[in-house]
C-alpha cells in the first residue's frame, strides 16, 4: 500500500504532465491556425486540455458555383450557354444535350494560357494547386456605394491584421456583393450609355503585391472580371495569368464562406489547350 504522501506527489506529477500536454497541444493548434492564415484555433485544442481529441470533422460545404443557364450574364452580352436537345428516353431511350458555350462563362476559371500564349492551359494545371485554402476579402461595403472600387492593398493588409498571415497557397477572394446581381444581367454588367460596363474587381498592384509578399495561388472575384469593369487594358489579368497564377470569375456564395480556415476545391475542366471552363466551386469548413 503506497504511503498518502507517495500518491499525493504521484497525483501532482501526473496533473502537470497533463497540464504540460495540453499547453503543447494548445501551442501546436496555435501553430497550425497561424500557419492557416491566423484563424481561431480553439476548436483544433482538446476541451480537457490532454486527452486525445476526436478527429476534427468539416461541418459546411457551400457550392459556390452559379447555374450556368442561356441567360447568365456575360461580359459580351452574347448568351451564355446554347443547349440542344440531341436525344430524348421516348425516342432513343436515353437524354442528352448538346451544349455550346464560350470557356469563359458562368463560374468560371481563368487558366494563365488566357491571357500569355506560354502559360498553362487548363488540363496542365497540378491538382494539388486546385484544392487550397480560401481567404475571404469582403468590400462589398465599398462597392455598394461604388462600383467602380478594387481590392487594394490595403485591404489585404487590413485583413491580415484581423486574420493573420495569408495562408501559403491560398485562394483570394473578393467579395462585392455582386453575386446578388446575376438574376439581371443589366444590373450585373451595369453598363452606362457608352456601353462601358462598372462593376469591382481586383487592382493591379493587389496583385503585384500578392506576388512579391505572398505565395499565393489564385485570385477569385464575384463579378465578371478580375479587373474593373470600366478597365480596358487588363492589367490584373496580364499581371496574374501572366505569373503562372490562375482566376476564378463569377464566384457565388462568398457571403457564406468564413474569412479564413475554409478550403476551396476548383473542379477546373480537364480540356486539351482550354483558357479555362466552367467549373464547380465548393468550399469547405
């Protein structure tokens, strides 16, 4: 029979290798929120500050894609998608369709060939650039009072300030609110009487910046364009697809995704020398 003091120094050592276990744990999880862009790690910390969590389980997943359909918005104004009936079940026992539509309409992807001849078409992009983690930028404040705004630097310094670093490969993208827009394609092309179209999107030096300070991957945006709609030159598209990165356009449902600690999955088009396609977005938390 051990001694009452014996058990009492027993019961204290044992108390403070828990207690240590679960500082290392709390600083590990801190480590990892970090490395994820500054997110609250709380939920990665076990809630008896020792014991051995259950796997931590992703609660959401948001589809962040648009249906494309004939009438979808479009930076030409032309139809977005032609559909066919080809064969029916009453006549052929099966139904299909035949569609035609340019790659870049509905929720889309901006491959680097769309806008340098040297870079990547769609099919060679690495898988594993097409399942990162997403950062959240809301101006749409801002672009509700004007729709000619950008991402700036500054926002993005505004929000590692709340969040932390950007993640290392991340998604950037930017919320305006316009996604609200696309039932109406004048409200969402939001043309004036020259023709010339006013709607956000993405600065050049945002992206200059993300790539001299960040490793980020891809730049994302709720409107038509990376760039301003009022823009003619391109210059965020020549910029970003220019340096081997890759866009998504008319992202949908950014107002449900978190700032951070979501991941993004791009199910780009696998197409022999495409500038890009459809895709269907899902981010998950």
């Amino acid at each position: 029979m051990c001694d009452a003091r014996v058990m009492a120094a027993a019961g204290a050592a044992a108390l403070s290798r828990r207690q240590a276990l679960g500082a290392a744990l709390a600083g590990g999880a801190a480590l990892l929120g970090a490395a994820l862009g500054g997110c609250s790690s709380a939920s990665l910390v076990p809630e008896d500050g020792g014991r051995a969590a259950p796997p931590r389980r992703l609660r959401h997943v948001r589809d962040l894609t648009h249906v494309l359909h004939p009438g979808f918005p479009t930076f030409s104004g032309e139809p977005a998608l032609l559909a066919e009936t080809t064969t029916t079940v009453a006549e052929h026992g099966y139904f299909g369709l035949t569609l035609r539509y340019y790659e870049h309409s509905g929720t889309h992807m901006d491959a680097p060939v769309h806008f340098d001849p040297r870079g990547a078409s769609v099919e060679r992009l690495p898988p594993a650039e097409l399942v990162v983690p997403a950062a959240v930028v809301d101006i749409s404040a801002r672009a509700a009072r004007d729709p000619d705004t950008a991402l700036e630097v500054d926002d993005l310094l505004a929000w590692e300030r709340r969040h932390g670093r950007l993640p290392p490969r991340a998604c950037v993208l930017v919320h305006t609110g316009w996604a609200a827009r696309a039932a109406d394609p004048a409200a969402f092309r939001n043309p004036d009487a020259s023709g010339r179209l006013h709607f956000p999107g993405i600065a050049p030096e945002a992206a200059r910046w993300l790539l001299a300070e960040r490793t980020v991957t891809g730049l994302g945006v709720d409107t038509l364009s990376l760039d301003p709609g009022r823009s003619t030159a391109f210059e965020t598209h020549q910029i970003w697809l220019g340096a081997g990165r890759w866009g998504l356009e008319n992202v949908a449902g950014l107002d449900e995704v978190p700032p951070c600690g979501a991941w993004l999955f791009v199910g780009a088009p696998r197409v022999a020398g495409g500038s890009g396609g459809p895709c269907r977005l899902l981010a998950l938390w």
